[in-house]
C-alpha cells in the first residue's frame, strides 16, 4: 500500500475549494492552511501560459521532516502517509525547517501541523475531503502498489512532474502536465 | 495580497532588525502555555447531524448537506451526491458558506435611523417596532400614492417571500439586478432567434460538447459549478475551447485557441465567423433550411464581413478567424458558442447577444447533443392564496421604452424614483432585499439622487453592507444555513427539486426572510394571504401536491424526476416550431425590424481609451461572489483584497511596481476611495486594467472587508444602455494611475 | 516575464513570505553551544598533556564559561520551542538521524558535567567561598581526583557539541546555504576560536595570551578557508545554492557577512594578532572581543540567511 495523489494541471481553475474544504473539514484556523495553490505565469502578451497548482505535503518516500524530528512526533505510517502527533510535538521548527515545500506550519496551540491525506478519511475508506470537493475533478487519490488504480494509471498514460525533484525528498503527490 | 515567495524577499534581518526578531518571539509566548485540544481531529471524531440545504452564496443553488456538531455549530457543508446542480461537489464559495453563518459581523438586530445631536445614525430596535413602522410606511405609501409607488429591489431567494408580500399588497414594481446588469440581453438576443431564453442554470450540453467558444464568459473564474465540472469533462473528453477574452482568462489558459480580442469588438469576430461558415459552405445545411428563417437575408448581410475586415477590427489575425471557425464547424452541431451570462458590455449586447445565437443557428447547435440541450423544470405549486389585486401599472409600464425587457429594469426603476423623470410612474418607497444596489449599479450619483428623494427606505440584507447605510430601516435576516425557502425547482437535463431547512438557529436576533414578509402582510391587513404559522407548512404542503413529503425531502435533499416533455435532443429530420413569431429560428427578425432596430446585428465601433487612460475591465474572482463574500472570514482568508492587473509594458510607462498602491481616476473624475495594488501581469492587454468586482467596501463594521481594494462599480460612471431591453453597458469607463493619496487632506 | 505568486492568499505566521521559524535565540544558542565546545576542548586538551598548572586559566577560570552558556544556551532552546511544557518529549527517545535529538542527548551529558568540573576547581577557585558541607567536600575531592576521566570525556563531548552546531543546519537539505558538508567543521572551528578568543580575555600571564593567540590566528585562518571552500562549493553548485550565496556575496546578508564576520570578526583580528606575535605591542583583548563579536554574528547571518533560502519549484 503506497497512497499518491495526482493533480492534473491541465484542469486544475485555481479556484481554491480544496484549501477552503480541507480548512472545514480539518479544522484548520483561519489564517493558515494545509494546502493552498499557486499560479505560474510564463511569457509575454499574447504568448502567455498559465498553470495552477494545488500544493500540500508531498507525504514523501524520503521524508527529511520524519529523521530530523528529536521526539517522534512525525512519523510514517501505513501507506507512507506522513503524520504529526500533537502531544509528542515540542514545536522546535526543525521539520519545518526541514521541508522543501514549505508544506508544514506551527499550529496556534503549539504544535506543527499539516496535510495528513485526510488519513481519518482515508482509513473509513473515503477520499481525502480536498479530493472529494474539486469542483474540476482535476484531483485523484489512491494506492501506487496498485497497478489498475486510477493514480497508477494515469502516471502511466500521462506525463507528468513532481515538486523539487532535486532536493532528493522523494515526493508522492504528482503533477500531470 | 498575492506573495510572491519565489524570490527571496527583504526582510528586516540583522541591523535594526537584530531587535525586532525579538517581537515574534515575544509574540508567540502568549502561545506558549496552552493546551493541545488536537482540534484538528474534532471533526473527525465528533457526530456530526447533518441538514439538507441549498446554497445562496450566489444563484446557482447547489443542493448540499449543511453538517452541525453538537453545539448547534455549522462546521462544514457538503455538496449533494444526487443533485445535477453540483454533483456532489460545491465551488469554493459555497464550501465556504459556513463563513455566512459564522461571521460575527453579521447584522444582530433591525435597525432605526434616528438623529442623535443633529447626526444621523442608526439605533437598535425590537421586530415590533421595526415591522410596525416598515408596514405603516408602506400604508402610507399606498394610500398616498398607490400600492405601485412602493418598489422591490431583490435578488436572490428572500426575493420571492417578498415578491409574494409585494403582490398581495398590490405592486408589481418588482426588479432585480440580475437581469438589466447581468443576463437579460442574452435573455433577449436568445428570445428573438430561438423563441427560449436561456435561462439559469444554462441549458448548454458542455459535458458532451466537442467545441466550447466562449465569447469572454469566464468558465474556471465564473465558478457557476455545473458549468466547470462540465468544462472539466469536456477537457477530458478532448473537446477543443476556444476563448475569445481581452485577458488571458483561465479558461484561455485551457483552450486550443486563444483569441486575445481588442475590447469592444466582439460583434465584428462575431459576423466574420458567419462569414466564413457560410461562405466556406461550412455551416449546418439541412439545420439551416429546415428550422432557419431569413438565411438569404444573412448571407447578403455577411458577405463583406470577411475575416480580413474583422481583423482591421479586433486585431485577431484573420487565418486564426478561419481556423477556428472551420474547427466549429468540424465538431458541429456539438459546438456551444456560450451565450455568456454577465453580458451588459457596450450597450449593443442584445445584439451581441443575437450573433452568438445565431452562429449557434448556423452550427445547428441548438436541441443537439453537446449543444444546447432542451431543458425541462417541474412546476411548484402554489400555496392556496386570495387572488391578487390587479397593479394599475408596474416593472413593464416603468420600462415600457424597452419592450423587449423581459423582466424589470433595475436601472429604469431607480430612475423613476428620481422626481421628473418619470411622472406617470412616481416610485416613492423601496424595499431593497439581498442585492447590495450601491456596489451592483453603476452610477451611483443617479442611486444617490433617487434614495434622497424617497419617502421611505427599508433594506433586508445579512450584513452590513454599503447599501444598509442609506436606509431609514434595516431588517437582519438569517442566512440560508438558518432558515426554510422556497422550495429550489430547476430546469436541467431531468427536472429536480431541493429542499432548503435550517441546520442551525439563527444566530442574534435574525428572521428568515418568510416570517418577516408574513409579518409586515399582517401587520398591512394581509393576513390572508400568509395562512400558516411556519414556512414548513407550505414546503409540507406543496411536496405532498407533487408527490413526496417533508419528511422523504429532510432525508433525501434532492429529488429527481422523469422527463415528461420528449427527448433532450432533436431527432433526424424532425419537425419542430420554434416559440418565435415565425416558428423558426430567426437569423432576420422582423421583430427588430418593425421595431425600428437593425434585424441583423451590425458591429458599431465603440470609444476606445484616450491617451494615458485604459479600460476598466472586471470580472470574477473565484473565490468570492460580488460582494457579499468578502467578509466572509473563510473566503476572506484566500482573497482578502482585489489587485489591479497591469501589463508589465504599461507598467514601465507609467512607473508602476509590483504591488505599489495606486489610486484610480476615471474619466469622469471620479476617484477610487481606497488604493489597489498593482499586479503587474502578462495577462492583461496593455489598453485595458483589470480587477475583480466587488471589493473596496466602504463600511468600517465589515471589519475584514473595510478598505480593501477598490470598488469598480464605483469608477462606472458611464453607462451605455440598451435599446433593445434596457440594459446597462458597464464596459465605456477609462481609468488613469494615481500614485499620490488624492484623500489625503480630505477625511475619509 | 515569469510571474509566480499564491492565488490563495496563503500567508501563514512566521512561514511567509519567506520562513522566520527559529528567532534570535536559536543563533544566540549555537553561539553559546560552539563557545561552550570550544572552551571545554582546550580545557580537556591541557589537562590531559598535563600543563594545568602552566595555563591555569584554561582549565580553572575559564571553564566557568561552558556551565553558564550551557544553561543559557539551553533555556534559549527552550524558549523558542512553540510548545515548551512538552520539552520533556526529547528524552523520551533517541533518534540518531535527528541532529537535534542527539544534540539534546549531548548536552544532557555534557552540561551537568561541565558544573561538575567547576566543583572540582571549587577551592582553587572561590577560596573565599567555602562551602562547608561534607558532601560537597567530598565530592569534590573525588572529582579533582577524576578529572583526567572527565577530560577524556570532554574530547569527544566537546567535539560532538561543536559539530553539532553546525550539522544542526546542514542536515537542512530544504535550506540551500545551510545545506554543505562543510558548516559542521566550520561551526567547530568558529567554536574553538571564540573558545581561544574568551581564554585571551581572561588569561593573566603572558604566556597564556601568546599560546591562545597562537592558536586562534591558526583557527582564523583555517575558518577563512573554511569560509572561501563553502562559498566556491556554492558557487558551482545548483541554481538554488547560488542563489543563496548571492545573499552573502551580493545580498542583504553581505554587509553583515563581510562587514562583521569575515573583515571585523576574522580578518582584522587575525592581523592584530599576527603583529602582537611579531613582537608589537597591540592590546590583546581588542581582536579577542572581535573575534567573539564576529561569532555571534555569523550564527545570526546563518540562521536569518538560511531560513529564507529555499528550493526553487
Ligand atoms: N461593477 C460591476 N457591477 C456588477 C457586476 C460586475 O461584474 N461589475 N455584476 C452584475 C451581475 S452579473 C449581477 S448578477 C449583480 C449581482 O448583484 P447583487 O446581487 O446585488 O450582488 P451582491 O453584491 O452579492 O449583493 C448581494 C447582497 O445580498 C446580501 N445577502 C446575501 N445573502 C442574503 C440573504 O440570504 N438574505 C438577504 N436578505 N440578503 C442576503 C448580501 O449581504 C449583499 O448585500 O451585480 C451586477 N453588477
Ligand atoms: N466565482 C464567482 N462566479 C460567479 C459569480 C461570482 O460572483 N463569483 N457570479 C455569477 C454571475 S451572476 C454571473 S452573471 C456570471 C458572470 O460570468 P461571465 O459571464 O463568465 O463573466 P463576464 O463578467 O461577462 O466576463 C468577464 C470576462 O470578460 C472579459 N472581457 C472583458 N471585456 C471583453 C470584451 O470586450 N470582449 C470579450 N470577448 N471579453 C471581454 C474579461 O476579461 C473577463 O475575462 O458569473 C457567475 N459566476
Ligand atoms: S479545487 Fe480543484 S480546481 Fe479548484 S484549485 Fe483545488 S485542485 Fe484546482
Ligand atoms: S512534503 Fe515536507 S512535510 Fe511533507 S513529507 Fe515531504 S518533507 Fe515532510
Ligand atoms: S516541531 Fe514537532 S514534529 Fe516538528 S520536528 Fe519538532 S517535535 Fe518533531
Ligand atoms: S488531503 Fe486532507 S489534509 Fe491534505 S490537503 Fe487534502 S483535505 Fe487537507
Ligand atoms: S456555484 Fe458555488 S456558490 Fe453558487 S450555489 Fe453552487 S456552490 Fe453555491
Ligand atoms: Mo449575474
């Protein structure tokens, strides 16, 4: 069991609905955020390109975030989805630090947080809600082990990017482009 | 703001800054000690009551489920699975409707205008004082003037509440800003050629379509929800979109083709794609001759309108005009040549508006798979009520220069209030409702003049909005989430029904809409005609009559139902009588003809920018709907200010950074109140500035909205209107760059 | 023209526009932590070649130093965690690939110990304060007895600590001007020389001065080196890293870098001290204090510069 997320950019608006429904759904405070989108822009009046990107933690194979934390508190579990425990988090910054993707911030109350691919979602075998709410349907989720999977097949028919490929993290959220 | 984090940004590191580090730190111990209550996990472990609902963050009304925790708080909304409006999946606006309920900005109690030491301001009142004098206005009004004197200004679903009061009282003097400022030269240029307006939602079959031409209709920013899921399935089913826009959209980010028109131009593209169809023989044979009417006329009428004069035109080069128009005729008659839906440009829109409907004749689009399809509703019945009084005149009287209006003329009602200027049809009271006039019609020196001369003016709205400012009462009603509504009927592919029930009680001291209407209908002597204790009972009631029950509704939310009217597409060869005078699809309208109007459109060429000034150009931000989300704290959080989208080209002529504030002045002199930051984009033309509509609130009680971004309804002083139906032509407005605080020596 | 921006307005506390996570006192504690390391270096060295009794202030008045930086430097740790109450969780697990695991173990060890090395000097050094309980009495007579064991101890202890500051940041993949081989040896050395440097300050003979300035223009130099070996290294490194440097060669952090750091804090101080070796007369504590000024400084430079270095996406 390997979970990814595939996010095609080539239908992704930009609207935002998933970092609004991941804010209900996770109780995220106003303020911060578990995902967010950004816009590329390239070239020049008329020639111009546009891409839109929903961006989260990448849950990534090699996860710099879970070996620099001193307690524990990030760990990997079953699927390769990377968590945080509140009570064992000290808030030292040093997974924040860690992340190329700036994909972690410090909770009001202390200690840091994160996208978790809705894994409460997840275990009762639901979509993560950001997935579940994509307006687009530009976002899939599921297991890579799995060769007919949606993710497995799509990362097999199209092309596609991951995020800082270079800063070796090993991402597993995948871009179609 | 957009940050822009891919650059390394100054900040204040070493120097000063050694001391100002400490502020964080110091900031960030108040943090220190709390307890983790890993609310994060609340949801997920809570049990959660849902409630069926529909949405009002604009009018699309996707049905949902509205999700209550134990406190009675409303902790997320959910599309609804079996609703055709959203499939399960809401836009960002309406995700974020639980920011509707849970702003503590809200409007708490009804309002009084009082004077205290010779200075107007409001004071609070109870319901009975409030409905009391809102009722003896409107008596007043009545006996003094007649019953039509007194107009509703509405929008949205309190709208028909009040429409009901409004009719047994005995005035018809009804308009909304969704028709003279959004659709209805659509509604009319569609009228005229197919007989069918479009109507919302859009009966147009995206999701099988092989060609989407969108004629500046924004699909991806207008978040109208059926519409980009389907453009989404379009996508993936290959289809090819082609998008004419001034601005690189979103959905020109998305398209085979962009056409980056010169503003004001359409209608030349427009003829000169008839052109190309017709005189490449490439247009819908048998379509065309079987349900056409005035073809001959047409071709003649296009013969000189080559791709080469269009070009002179709209700039867009004229093998691009021919390519695309071949690549329509290709995927045709699945080809949508979207109708569009904000469409008061430039004053020509009906007629705009009838080219895209007539390039749809030509392209046999119409009654075809992923064309337009024919859309059927399912009729709510009415509540047993007396018969309604007869008004001695109303909307169609007030805009009877416009006898194409289906609706009623926003702009024309406001004008009839100001003295003189319409003596046969005095409006002396408004009852404003869910529309916020000040920041949705322009001109707001007209609106000013006409709320001075007012008798009286009551303003139903949830939140302090600019347009409550000038009222003598404002009534607080509860938001969507709180309260029963009518029941949602809506025309689709199959006919559905929604129903809409509070998940929560309404916060402070507001009343659904219904119960303030039967109030004031009481308190008017009309009790009759609101002959139940609880909304509920006429949901109930009616939900019985069509075959189901509050209670299979509460559970279900949404209700599907058979087509009755025939298939969704023509069939081979069958006969079919368009509902126009001629029973065809009229590519001539003799109509417009004897009405004194070109039966043909024509392209008329429209002012362009002087020197030193460029078109204001707005449109939607997908996160926000007008203006009354943008205080909502959770779409406030991912746009909280509107930025001023510049080229990089005129931003070196006129000295422009990236996030520089600037004030606006139009061409009327008319100065923004609040600055905007420039967003220096390749987006954008370099004759033309962009920003998104609703921002630059003038009320400090919107405490997150206050003074963010500029107000473009503000700068559109000048107004083209329609001669066809009267519509408002938005687009004519030139804005130059203030770079110095024009306010700053008077006080704001 | 390339434009990239966030259409969602995300701007989270202290993470953007660009990251400000750790605040003065993590730059304030690795400061404190290479002293401390530095201190306790030559400390153990001397006594284990057995000339404590020539550089008495090495071993004796000095080593008050590591106990109280130790303490200060942890409370600042402390003090920036977002969550202090729970800071016990640290000594609920070791994680080896977690620096800061292990250096919370380090100085677990190394900071009661550098209080107990003080006990051991106690009579040598506060005669005047006599402390007259027996236990303390025999306590310290045990630990002058064992100091030799101690010393052998620090060595590692104290070379771990001073690597630890620097592999802190450099196990920072995510933060390219932190992300070199090269910032471990180099907080080491830094460490050492403001180690060398606060010995100078204190020393009362001539003797001690000399060797310690010896030794700190030697570490001067090596730490110069070290520096110009991090920057080529970026300089044919990746995009990113030669954007990072930019911030030190040619950005915000420059004046600051070479001004304070590299001019004040290596170059002038190693010239100072070259001349008084020479035979001039120069006044010893001035290069010394600039030494030390200078390694507080670039701990500041490294952290508030490395935090806004990232990964380009
Ligand atoms: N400059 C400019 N003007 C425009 C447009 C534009 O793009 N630019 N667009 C035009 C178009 S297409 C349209 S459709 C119109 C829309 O015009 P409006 O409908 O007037 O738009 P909003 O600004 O959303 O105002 C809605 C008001 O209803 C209130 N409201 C929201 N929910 C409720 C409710 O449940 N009950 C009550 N009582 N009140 C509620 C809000 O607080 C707000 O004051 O604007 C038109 N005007
Ligand atoms: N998120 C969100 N979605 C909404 C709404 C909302 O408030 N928020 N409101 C809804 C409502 S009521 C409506 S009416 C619709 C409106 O949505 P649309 O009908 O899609 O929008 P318009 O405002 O007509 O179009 C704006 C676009 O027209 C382009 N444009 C400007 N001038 C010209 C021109 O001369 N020619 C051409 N071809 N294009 C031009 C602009 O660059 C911009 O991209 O959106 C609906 N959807
Ligand atoms: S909800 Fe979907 S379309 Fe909207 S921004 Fe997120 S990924 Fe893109
Ligand atoms: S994206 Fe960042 S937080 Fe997520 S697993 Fe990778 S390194 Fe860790
Ligand atoms: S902040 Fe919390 S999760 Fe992150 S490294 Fe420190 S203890 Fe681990
Ligand atoms: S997977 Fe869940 S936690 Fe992660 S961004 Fe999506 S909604 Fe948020
Ligand atoms: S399109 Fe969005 S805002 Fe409009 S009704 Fe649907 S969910 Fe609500
Ligand atoms: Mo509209």
């Amino acid at each position: 069991m390997r979970y990814a997320m595939v996010i095609d950019t080539l239908k992704c608006v930009g609207c935002s609905d998933c970092v609004v429904a991941c804010q209900t759904e996770n109780n995220v405070p106003i303020g911060y955020c578990r995902d967010w989108i950004t816009e590329t822009v390239n070239g020049a009046y008329p020639n111009v390109e546009l891409e839109l990107k929903s961006e989260r933690c990448n849950h990534c194979d090699n996860a710099p975030c879970v070996r620099c934390c001193p307690t524990g508190a990030s760990h990997i579990v079953e699927g390769g989805i990377v968590l945080v425990t509140p009570n064992e988090c000290i808030g030292c910054g040093a997974c924040i630090q860690s992340c190329p993707y700036d994909a972690r911030y410090s909770h009001p109350e202390g200690y840091v947080d994160k996208c978790t691919f809705c894994h409460h979602r997840v275990e009762k075998g639901q979509q993560p809600a950001c997935v579940s709410v994509c307006p687009t349907k530009c976002m899939y989720f599921g297991d890579l082990d799995d060769p007919n999977s949606e993710v497995s097949q799509l990362l097999k028919n199209r092309t596609w990017k991951t995020l800082a490929p270079e800063a070796g993290t090993k991402p597993h959220v995948f871009y179609l482009i | 703001m957009n940050n822009s984090r891919r650059t390394f940004i100054k900040i204040s590191a070493l120097g000063a800054g050694g001391l100002a580090l400490t502020t964080p730190a110091l900031n960030a111990l108040g943090n220190n000690f709390s307890v983790k209550t890993e609310k994060g996990l609340i949801n997920a472990t809570k049990n959660l009551k849902r409630s069926a609902t529909y949405c009002e963050v604009c009018f699309w009304k996707c049905a949902a489920w509205a999700y209550t925790d134990e406190d009675n708080n409303i902790q997320k909304i959910i599309g609804n699975e079996s609703d055709p409006h959203c499939n399960g999946r809401l836009c960002p606006r309406g995700t974020g409707g639980v920011g509707m309920y849970s702003d503590n900005d809200r409007l708490k109690t009804p309002l009084i205008r009082t004077t205290v030491d010779g200075e107007e301001t409001f004071r609070e009142a109870s319901w009975e004082e409030a409905l009391t004098l809102v009722a003896s206005k409107m008596q007043e009004i009545k006996d003094k003037y007649g019953a039509e004197s007194m107009a509703l200004l509405k929008h949205g679903s309190p709208g028909s509440h009040l429409e009901h009061l409004f009719q047994a009282y005995g005035s018809d003097t009804v308009a909304e800003p969704a028709y003279a400022q959004c659709r209805g030269p659509r509604e009319t240029g569609f009228g005229l050629t197919f007989g069918s307006w479009v109507g919302s939602p859009e009966p147009t079959d995206i999701r099988d379509t092989k060609c989407l031409v969108l004629i500046g209709s924004h699909i991806g920013e207008n978040m109208h929800n059926t519409q980009v899921q389907e453009m989404s399935d379009a996508i993936d089913n290959g289809a090819t979109i082609i998008t004419v826009d001034p601005r690189f959209s979103t959905a020109a980010s998305k398209s085979q083709y962009w056409l980056a028109i010169k503003p004001a131009t359409d209608i030349a593209l427009l003829l000169s794609w008839m052109h190309v169809l017709i005189y490449e023989e490439l247009y819908d044979k048998k379509y065309v001759e079987k349900y056409g009417h005035g073809f001959d006329q047409l071709k003649e009428h296009v013969r000189t309108f080559t791709p080469e004069w269009a070009y002179s035109i709209t700039t867009i080069k004229p093998d691009d005009i021919r390519r695309t128009a071949r690549s329509m005729a290709a995927a045709a008659p699945s080809v949508i040549v979207h109708p569009g839906r904000h469409v008061t440009w430039y004053g020509d829109d009906t007629q705009r508006s009838r080219a895209i409907a007539i390039l749809n004749g030509l392209l046999g689009s119409w009654g075809r798979r992923g064309g337009f399809y024919f859309k059927e509703s399912i009729k709510v019945p009415s509540f047993p009520h007396p018969p309604y009084p007869t008004p001695k005149w109303g909307w169609e009287q007030i805009g009877e220069k416009y006898p194409l209006a289906q609706m009623g003329i926003t702009n024309e009602v406001i004008k009839a209030t100001i003295p003189g200027e319409n003596e046969e049809h005095p409006i002396k009271g408004w009852f404003v409702a869910g529309t916020n006039l000040v920041s949705t019609v322009p001109q707001r020196e007209v609106i000013e003049k006409a709320i001075e001369s007012l008798d009286f003016m009551v303003v139903m709205d949830t939140m302090p909005m600019e347009i409550t400012g000038y009222a003598d009462v404002v009534l607080p009603e509860c938001t969507y989430l709180e309260r029963y509504d009518g029941i949602r009927s809506s025309t689709n592919r199959e006919p559905s029904i929604a129903l809409r029930m509070p998940a929560a009680e309404p916060r402070f001291e507001s009343k659904p809409a219904w119960w303030i209407s039967k109030q004031i209908g009481e308190k008017l002597g009309l009790g009759e005609y609101f002959n139940y204790n609880d909304y509920k009972e006429v949901i109930a009631w009616q939900l019985e009559q069509m075959g189901t029950s509050l209670e299979e509704m509460e559970k279900i939310g949404v209700k599907n139902f058979k087509r009755k009217s025939g298939p969704m597409y023509l069939t081979d060869g069958q006969d079919y009588e368009f509902t126009t005078p001629t029973g065809k699809i009229e590519f001539y309208s003799e109509k417009l003809k004897s009405l004194g109007h070109d039966p043909m459109p024509v392209y008329t060429p429209h002012e362009q920018p002087a020197q030193g000034f460029y078109r204001l150009n707005y449109g939607r931000s997908p996160m926000h709907t007008f203006s009354r989300t943008i205080n909502n704290p959770n779409l406030n959080d991912l746009k909280d200010e509107n930025n001023l989208w510049v080229n990089p080209k005129v931003a070196r002529i006129e000295g422009l950074k990236n996030g520089q504030e600037v004030w606006l002045e139009n061409q009327d002199g008319i100065i923004s109140t609040f600055p905007i930051k420039v967003r220096v984009t390749e987006r954008i033309r370099w004759d033309s500035v962009y920003m998104y509509h609703g921002f630059g609130h003038n009320n400090k009680k919107l405490s997150r909205a206050y003074a963010k971004g500029a107000n473009d309804t503000h700068l559109i002083t000048k107004v083209t209107i329609d001669p066809l139906m009267g519509g408002t032509g938005m687009r004519g407005n030139f804005v130059k760059f203030l770079t110095e605080n024009p306010n700053k020596n008077t006080a704001i | 023209m390339q434009e990239e921006l966030f259409t969602s307005g995300r701007n989270i506390p202290h993470i953007d526009p660009s990251l400000e996570i750790w605040h003065w006192p993590i730059s304030v504690y690795l400061f404190l932590g290479g002293l401390a390391a530095g201190l306790l270096f030559f400390m153990a060295i001397i006594t284990l070649m057995e000339k404590d009794k020539e550089y008495p202030t090495v071993v004796k008045y000095a080593s008050i130093i590591p106990p109280i930086a130790l303490s200060l430097g942890l409370l600042a740790l402390i003090y920036d965690l977002k969550h202090p109450l729970y800071a016990w969780q640290l000594y609920m697990t070791v994680r080896i690939e977690s620096p800061m695991s292990w250096g919370a173990w380090v100085l677990l060890v190394t900071t009661p110990m550098s209080f107990l090395w003080v006990i051991s000097y106690w009579k040598e050094m506060f005669p005047k304060w006599n402390i007259k309980f027996n236990w303390f009495q025999k306590l310290e007579a045990f630990l002058a007895k064992n100091r030799k064991y101690m010393a052998m101890a620090f060595i590692p202890l104290s070379i771990v600590l001073g690597i630890y500051t620097g592999i802190l940041l450099s196990a920072f993949n995510a933060r390219p001007l932190w992300n070199n081989a090269i910032l471990g040896p180099l907080f080491l050395t830094s460490g050492l020389s403001t180690g060398a440097a606060a010995i100078i300050l204190m020393a009362k003979t001539a003797k001690e001065k000399h060797l310690f300035g010896k030794i700190d223009l030697v570490l001067i130099i090596v730490e110069l080196g070290l520096i110009i070996h991090m920057l080529m290294g970026m300089y044919a490194g990746s995009e990113v890293q030669l954007e990072a440097m930019q911030l030190l060669v040619g950005g915000e952090f420059t004046l600051m870098f070479f001004g304070f750091v590299v001019i004040l804090g290596l170059l002038v101080p190693a010239v100072m001290e070259l001349t008084e070796l020479v035979g001039f007369k120069v006044p010893v504590a001035i290069p010394a204090i600039l030494v030390l000024i200078g390694g507080l400084v670039f701990r500041f430079v490294m952290v508030e510069a490395g935090q806004i270095t990232r990964y380009l996406y």
